[in-house]
C-alpha cells in the first residue's frame, strides 16, 4: 500500500511550487532602500567566486599546517560541487523566475537562462564548510556570508528560493566529501 497516489504527490509539488513562488516574490520585493540594494548587489558579485581561490591560497600562506589539506580538499570539493551543479542544471533546465514570474525581473545580467540549482549558493557553502571545518570558532560569520549570498540570489530575482537551497545542501555536501577525502 503507497501513502501517496501520483495524484497527491502530484498536488504537493504544485503547492511547494506555489509557495516558491510566493517567497520568491515576497523577497524581490524587499528592494528599495539604497543599502539593501547595494549590499545584495555586492553580495551575488562576491558570490561570483572570483576571492574564493584567493581566500583559500591566503588562508594556506600564512598557516602552513593546513596548506596542504585545505588546499586539497577545496580542489577535490569545488570539482565535486562545479560536476554535480552542471550536470543538475542542464538536466533540469528550469527557467529562472524572471521569465516566469510577471513580477520578478533580474537585476544582474544572467550567466544562462537556468536557476536550479544555484550555483552562488553552492560555492558560498563549499567555502564556509572547507573554512568551518579549520576555523570552527569563525563558523558563524563564515555561513552568514554564505546565506547573505544565497538570499542575494533571490533579491536580485536571479533564483527562487529552492534553487539556493538546493545550492546550500549541495555545496554542504560536495565540502564534506573533500574533507573526508583529503583530510
């Protein structure tokens, strides 16, 4: 016996894609304080990834004793995140919320026409777990940038909520397999 028929998990998923819809919405519409703007803005640039081998190599200058695992398993970590996320992605191909929602419109320019999964929010979490792990007692800080980031993603209606979370989990995840790899 099936708790679920097709028709119910059928209902669900449009639910969880109402409510996607609706939280998507709801933060776009945060916009309009200039601070707000710009620190979203200058969040999803930074999210980029462009510091993030600069962060890894500096952290790995001045503390030699991690140089070596820290540098491996970011290696091993973003190679696992960068497979899985373009493989998810164009598998997926689901369009981003400005093409489907009246009243999103992105305000960056767009890397390619599909949001899920997000790869910002993917990245932020393969540096904020690799870092965690060596500096637990800067963990807190480290996962904030990581969630302004993937918040941003959604602001600047580039992603829906989904789409970052699913970058969140597998950004965790493709860090956690580095460590247990090269650590």
């Amino acid at each position: 016996m099936f708790l679920w028929s097709r028709g119910s998990v059928e209902k669900k998923i449009k639910t969880l894609k109402q409510w996607d819809d609706r939280l998507c919405v709801t933060v776009f519409q945060w916009h309009g304080k200039k601070i707000i703007d710009r620190t979203m803005i200058a969040a999803s640039w930074f999210g980029h990834g462009f510091l993030y081998p600069v962060v890894v190599i500096g952290v790995a200058l001045f503390n030699p004793t991690i140089r070596k695992p820290l540098i491996s398993a970011g290696v091993v970590s973003f190679l696992v995140e960068l497979c899985v996320y373009l493989l998810i992605k164009f598998i997926i191909r689901r369009p981003r919320p400005s093409y489907n929602i009246l009243e999103i419109r992105h305000r960056m320019s767009l890397p390619d026409p599909y949001s899920f999964p997000s790869g910002h929010a993917a990245a932020s979490f393969v540096m904020a777990t690799l870092l965690s792990h060596f500096f637990p007692a800067i963990a807190v800080p480290l996962y904030a940038v990581a969630v302004l980031i993937g918040v941003s993603r959604i602001y600047n209606g580039l992603h829906y909520p989904s789409d970052v979370l699913a970058g969140w989990i597998l950004g965790a995840a493709s860090a956690r397999i580095g460590l247990v790899l090269m650590t």
